[in-house]
C-alpha cells in the first residue's frame, strides 16, 4: 500500500498519524517499479495513487491503487482497500486494520483478490509490523497447495528504523519475512527482504525516494527503485 516503490516503507509511517493527520489525503506518484516485499510487480514504471481519510478518533479509511504493467498473472491493476484504527499509548504508536487487495481484471483473473489483517508497533525511529492472511493470493493458489498437501496461508513480519539525517532527508533501513505454506506454493519457498531507502520532503508535501532492495529468493538480483510523490491534504 501507498508508494510502494519503497516496499511500504511510506506506508509504515502514514498509517500511524492517527488524530494528528484527521481529514483527508490525497497523494499520486510514479515509480521506476513497484514492489511488494522485495518482489516486481510492475515490469517497469508504475503511476499509483490513492485517497485517504482519518478522524480525530485514530479510525481510518482509505483506497490505494498502482499500475502493474501486465501482462501477469494478476492483470494489469492493482486496487487495495483499507481500514483501522492507530494511536499513541505513552510513547508507543499502535495501528489495527485490515486491507483488501483486488485484481480489477475479474473477465480474466477473478480468484487472486485476498483479504490481510495487520498490526503495527511504533517506538521512536522503530517500527514492527506483521501481516496475516489466511487465503493469500486468494482461490488462485488453492488447488496447487491441496495438491502439495499445504494450506495457502501467509504472513509477513518485518522491522524499520528510520533515521533523519537532517530536517528533510530520511534513512530507513528494513528487513522483513514472508512465511507460511501459501507463499512456500506462490514463491517455492519462504524468504527474507531488506533494502534501505533514502527520502527527501519538499515543498507542498512532495516526496523524492530512492532505494535498493534485495530478497533470499533464488536467483534473485538487486533492485533499485526511484519514486517522485505528491500528497495534498483537504
């Protein structure tokens, strides 16, 4: 979700503004590729964008989508609905919610879309976050894993530390998990991805990122992404 050039690492932190952020966001960018947990998802440049809204209680809402560039499995978009709720006990930042990913090219691919539960812990320059889904990649993967005599649960651990380097450039450093039997049937085994990502605010809430990113997968090569983000709050 949200500018994932950088592999949810912007999404780690703006689903914890709770009531500080209460109203409504809207942000659209482009990167040189998305990925999603150190895996492509785009084949190339990607324009994503999206709409947000909290409430001075912490609840939120919100819709995210990005170009995949087909002609993949999954199709050619990527639409991901979310909600939850965030906030602050003493010093610790809290966010709950669940996100829906859908595959709008239903005519061909009807079954990948799939629901995930989340759960997100802030502590200064820390962040820990892990993910839950019971039927991940949806009905498209079921048969594959009863023929494997597995169920096609996942779930993602994984741990950010973002340090500012000065008032407007960021360092994040991120390492994560996927595990369960449903991404040992989609990936042929569990894996881990890091990366780190530098960022830059500018004027009018516009973020420039850069970062590079790498996974255990076999065969697996380096990548390095670029993004450009604008975000206007209502």
């Amino acid at each position: 979700m949200k500018f994932v050039g950088m592999t949810g690492v912007a999404a780690a932190v703006l689903c914890w503004s709770g009531s500080a952020l209460a109203g409504t966001t809207t942000n659209l960018g482009v990167v040189s590729e998305y990925l999603l947990r150190g895996i492509e998802g785009s084949h190339g440049i990607a324009v994503q964008g999206g709409v947000d809204w909290s409430g001075a209680s912490g609840v939120y809402l919100g819709t995210w989508g990005s170009e995949l560039g087909g002609p993949g499995k999954v199709g050619d978009f990527e639409l991901d609905t979310y909600g939850g709720w965030s906030g602050k006990l003493g010093a610790v930042t809290l966010d709950l919610g669940a996100v829906y990913y859908a595959y709008p090219d239903d005519e061909r691919n009807p079954d990948y879309d799939y629901p995930e539960v989340y759960a997100k812990l802030g502590i200064g320059v820390l962040a820990l976050q892990l993910y839950y889904a019971k039927d991940f990649y949806g009905e498209a993967i079921e048969a594959a894993a009863r023929l494997a005599g597995k169920d096609n649960a996942g779930s993602y651990a994984n741990a950010l530390f973002t340090l500012p380097l000065s008032r407007v450039i960021n360092l994040t450093l991120q390492a994560g998990r996927s595990g369960g039997e449903g991404v040992e049937v989609v990936y042929g085994e569990e894996y881990v991805d890091y990366g780190a990502a530098l960022t830059q605010t500018f004027k009018r809430d516009v973020t420039l990122s850069l970062g590079a990113y790498h996974t255990t997968l076999e065969g697996d090569d380096w990548k390095v992404v670029a993004g450009l983000r604008q975000t206007v709050a209502f």
